[in-house]
C-alpha cells in the first residue's frame, strides 16, 4: 500500500470498517501506550500526585481505585477517552482481519483479560481466505440484532435498561453523583441507543423509535426497583425530564441514520461516540463540582387572632391531623408535631416528622414578632415506594438539606397576624432548575401544612 493511502486507511480504521493486520495492530497499541503513559504522567505532574507503581496498575486495569484516587482519577479519565476509541477501533480491527464477530473487542474493557485478548491477537495469523471489500461486509458488529421489528425493539429496550441500571449503580453508589450524567446524559444516551438497534437492519418510523426509547425507560426503572437501587416515588419524580431527553436522544439518532451517509458511520463509529458520552459527562461533571445554592422558599397565611396568641403556637404546637394530600400519601416527610427544650436564644425546637426529628437551636427569639432558627440535624426528606421492606438510597443522605429557618409575625390592620415562615435550603441535585421545581413545591406543601395548623389552633384559642 502507498503511503498516501495511511492517511485515509487509519481514518477507516478509526471508524471501525477496516482490517488491522499484525504489524498494524502491535504498533499501534505500541504507539498509544507510549503517548499515553506520557500523558499521564504530564497531567499527574500538573496535580503535584507521584507516579506510584500503584497508579500504574491502575491504569493498567489490574487494581482498583479507592475514593482517594478519585482526585486524580478523573482528570485521567477524560484524557485517556481518545485511546480508548483508538484501542477498541484497532482490536475491532484485528478480529475483523481474522473474520471473527468485532463484538468480542468488548472485552478490551475487562481489566486482565484484555491483555490476554490484545496477546492472542498478535499471535493468530492473518485469515487469508478471499473477503469482501470491507464497504460490502455485512455490520459484523451487529449481526446478532434480530430483523424484525418486535425482535429489535426488545433487544434495544432490554440491553439500554441494562446498562442504564449499571450506570446508575455505579454512579449514585460509587460517586454519589445525581447530576448531569445521571439525568440528563444517561436518558439521552438511552434513546438515542434504543433508535439505533431498532433502526439497524430496516429504517423503521420514528414514532416506533420513540416508543422503543420510552420502553427501555419504562424497563430501567422496574430493573431498578426490583434490584433495590431506587424507589418508584424518586423514579416518577425523574420520569418527566427523562422521557423529554430521550425522545430527543432518539429524535437525534433516528434523523441521522435515516441520512445515507448517516447509515454508513452506523456501522460502529456511531455507537461508539455515544458509548463514551456518559463517561466523558461524569468526568467533567467530576472535575467541576457545583455548588449548591442555598435558596430561600416562602410561604404565609393571614391568621385572625393578634400576634401574642399565634406566637403561642409557633413555639411549638400539637399533634398535627393525619394527612390528606396526595403528595404526603407518596412518602414524603411531613411535620407531626413541634416541641421546644427551653426559651429564648440557646432553646431548641425539635420538629418532628413522618421520617424523624428536625433539630433547631433557635438563634433569635424576639417575641412576638420573629422566631429564626439553624437546622443542625434532619432525617430523611422521603420514604421509599418499595416492594422490600426497606431501601436507602445515597440521596436520602445530603442531597436535601435544610440549612435554617423563620417565623414571622407581622400585625394587621384588623387586629390579625400575617405570619410569614420561610425555609433556606439547598440541595445536591442536577439540573438545578429542573429539581428545583420540585423541592420548592414540596417545601411550600409542608410550610402550608405547619401554618394552616398554627392558624386553627391561634383561631381556636381566640374564640
């Protein structure tokens, strides 16, 4: 081969349609060892860490990383991300130059066995029997998506939901990351790999494709409930920005392969861009941490009974009355009572709810007209939908938290109270906006819950 046909074969290579011989193949991984053990070492010297033989096994794949690891484990990750499209392309390469299935280069994701599979590669010979130009072969990636419409459509549903539970496994346990990878990239990725396994063998419509994709989320979360990962109330929660990204997802993929020259990158470059879109999404998400806000949530009743009375019940009050809104019957916290260990500045008030006690140290007590508090400890905001008898996960642990609280009480004009009670929280929680929807109503439900209490009991006493 001339050699200025290099240029255009390795761009083949890297789309996954071109046989890699042996020399090709060892030098090629040669080549990518060498630049990226470099690379590493540049990025860890950067980040002042040492290069220990133990981060060398690591990014060898034959030990595995601690959570300390994880400082400098990321920025590596984002920049091993090209290797990895180069290493796959090369192993895809070589089995197709062997006339074996491209589906067993998955296992070059497998810590110690790629290693195994990257030496057996270089030791079996060339299969020199006639081929087809690579433009004619068949997708020997994919031959085992079924041709028919209801086969292709389970399998994309049934392996995204795999991979999807395993990405939020990984994710919520490991890094504890409800983010953008895991709301907004994960659903994406969802439906837009859905359309392209239903869609490989046969262009099918676009509303089949959007099904698929709903399907496949639709399957995840049952994978999920029923392994005990998530509960329904925290699914059906996320189910409204899940849906709307992977229609997009699967708007995105069905528009691309229904273009000829889309059909042709289907064939592996395709789907290997969107295998590494979750990975590159959490690095980055990793890499810049956001900080939550602390946001102020706001609600008042007018109460006809004066200050001094209401105030009474602000300190504490009883028992609240079983509730009857929908939205506390799914499971989320709701107040019970109120008690206070105390008076004045240095008391504590402890709120208890459906799920456990909010303690309050009161910081201002000016009677009768404010009462401000921090929060310094708080239970779980929700209780789980579950078949089991219990689950908890991360999310329940910090991800919405209350940082303090006020009563005020302001007179009016008919000798009644305005009272005022307000909440700052914040919450771990991305997009920010989107959840946000979400922790404001729930919050503004509790607050008219507690104050609707407080004015019959003011009420009450003044009759």
């Amino acid at each position: 081969m001339k050699f200025a046909d290099w240029p255009s074969r390795w761009g083949r290579v890297l789309r996954f349609r071109e046989p890699v011989g042996r020399l090709a193949f060892f030098l090629g991984l040669l080549s990518c060892l060498v630049v990226k053990q470099g690379l590493d070492r540049w990025v860890l010297e950067w980040l002042g860490v040492p290069y220990s033989r133990r981060i060398w096994s690591i990014l060898l794949g034959v030990a595995l990383p601690t959570e300390e690891d994880l400082d400098w484990g990321w920025p590596l990750l984002a920049t091993s991300l090209p290797f990895v499209w180069i290493g796959l392309a090369l192993t895809a390469g070589r089995l197709r130059a062997l006339h074996r299935s491209a589906a067993w280069a998955l296992l070059f994701f497998v810590p110690v066995v790629k290693f195994m599979l990257v030496l057996l590669l270089l030791a079996l010979p060339d299969n020199t029997a006639p081929v087809i130009s690579a433009d004619r072969l068949p997708p020997a990636w994919f031959r085992w998506i079924p041709r028919n419409r209801w086969g292709s459509a389970s399998l994309g549903a049934v392996l995204t939901a795999l991979l999807g539970a395993l990405s939020v496994f990984l994710i919520a346990n490991y890094l504890e990351a409800y983010g953008w990878a895991l709301f907004v990239a994960l659903p994406f990725l969802m439906g837009f790999l859905t359309t392209l396994i239903h869609n490989h063998h046969e262009l099918r419509s676009l509303r089949e494709s959007c099904l698929c994709s709903v399907a496949a989320l639709g399957l995840l979360g049952g994978v999920l409930i029923m392994m005990a990962i998530e509960g329904l109330i925290c699914l059906l929660m996320a189910s409204p920005i899940a849906v709307v990204l992977a229609l997009i997802g699967s708007f995105m993929a069905y528009t691309l392969i229904s273009q000829r020259w889309g059909r042709r990158l289907q064939d592996g470059c395709v789907y290997s861009a969107a295998f590494l879109l979750l990975p590159m999404v959490t690095a980055l998400e990793r890499a810049t941490p956001a900080v939550p806000e602390v946001r102020p949530v706001t609600t008042e009743v007018t109460i006809a009974a004066p200050p001094q009375t209401v105030w009474r019940h602000v300190v504490s009050f009883a028992d609240l009355p079983a509730p009857t809104e929908w939205l506390f019957r799914t499971g989320i916290a709701y107040p019970i009572r109120a008690r206070l260990e105390g008076r004045g500045v240095g008391a504590v008030r402890y709120c208890e709810f459906s799920t456990g006690p909010f303690v309050e140290p009161i910081e201002i007590w000016d009677e009768p007209r404010r009462l401000a508090f921090a929060v310094t400890d708080y239970p779980a905001p929700m209780e789980e939908w579950t078949p089991y008898a219990h689950i908890h996960p991360p999310h329940l642990d910090g991800f919405l938290v209350s940082k303090r609280g006020q009563f005020e009480l302001i007179p009016t004009a008919q000798g009644g109270t305005r009272l005022v009670g307000t909440t700052w929280y914040q919450h771990g929680l991305l997009p920010d906006r989107y959840w946000r929807l979400w922790s404001d109503a729930i919050l503004h439900r509790i607050h008219s819950r507690v104050l609707g209490h407080i004015r019959n009991l003011a009420e009450a006493d003044r009759r």
